[in-house]
C-alpha cells in the first residue's frame, strides 16, 4: 500500500476511534480515551514516515489539552441551551473530537512528510495524488517556491 494511502486509513481510523471514545459517557475516562487515540496516531504515522515522534509527558498533556477538552468544554457549553440537552452535546463532542483528531493527523502528516516526497517522485509514485500534496505543502507554508517548482517540475518530468 503507498504511504500517502496508508497515512489516509490511520487518520480515518484513530478519527474514527476517537469519536467512539469521546462518547464515553464517564467524565475524565472520555478525555484520556481520546488523547490516547491521538497519541496512538501521532506515533504510527511517525513510524510510516521513518520519524521519531517522541512525545514526552508535555506532549501528551498539550495534545490531550487541545485535542480532548477543548471539544469536551464546548459540548458542555451546548448542553446548557435547551432542546439540546445531554445527547446534542455529546454528539457535538464526538464530531468536536473526530475533528481535531483529523487536524492533528495531517498536520504532523503534512510536517514530517515534505521530506519523503523526493522519495516519492524518485520511485514513480502516483505522479497526481503527489503533486497534489506538493500543491497542498506550498500553500500551508511548509514549502517554499523554489522547492515546489523543483518537484513540480520532477513530477512533470516523470510523466
């Protein structure tokens, strides 16, 4: 399977097991059920990409912090207004959870991954699915447009 794919079926999964956790309906349990998910996420993807992913207890405090009360506080928020009561508000915290898992996802996917697309333009990869994600890296910022020009013009040369 190419990485990028592989990459696409971890985020998907960890998102999909973070919703399942988030709806853990004991307080506390839920928050570390959805950082563990994370974390879990956070070190496979660094394994696919060959990148040490070391993340210390900082790490897992400021990932459970972002990716696990934020949506946590919000869904309480939502709880409080009426006719949505306890189930909306547990809804909108899965949803809130799967959301920010996603985003921890490619955001590490698309930091330690830049370096691999050379490799990926060498070995013939899918040339589209590759200048796909090149175009997405340059607009994030995390390519300048001297690199992006070189694996374009890579990419076109490969055809």
């Amino acid at each position: 399977m190419h990485r990028e794919a592989r990459a696409d079926e971890l985020i998907r999964e960890h998102v999909a097991g973070s919703v399942a956790a988030a709806a853990i309906p004991v307080a506390l349990l839920d928050l570390v059920a959805v950082t563990a998910v994370q974390l879990s996420l956070l070190r496979k993807l660094g394994r696919l990409y060959g990148a040490n992913v070391g993340i210390g207890m900082q790490g897992a405090v400021a990932v459970g912090l972002l990716g696990a009360a934020l949506p946590r506080v919000a869904a309480s928020a939502l709880k409080v207004l009426p006719g949505i009561g306890w189930v909306g508000g547990a809804a909108a915290q899965a949803a809130l959870s799967g959301a920010a898992t996603w985003a921890l996802g490619n955001a590490l996917r698309d930091r330690i991954g830049a370096p691999a697309i050379d490799a990926e333009i060498a070995d013939g990869a899918n040339v589209a699915r590759t200048l796909a994600r090149v175009e997405r890296l340059r607009r994030r910022g995390l390519l300048d447009d001297e690199d992006y020009a070189r694996m374009r013009s890579d990419l076109f040369d490969a055809i």
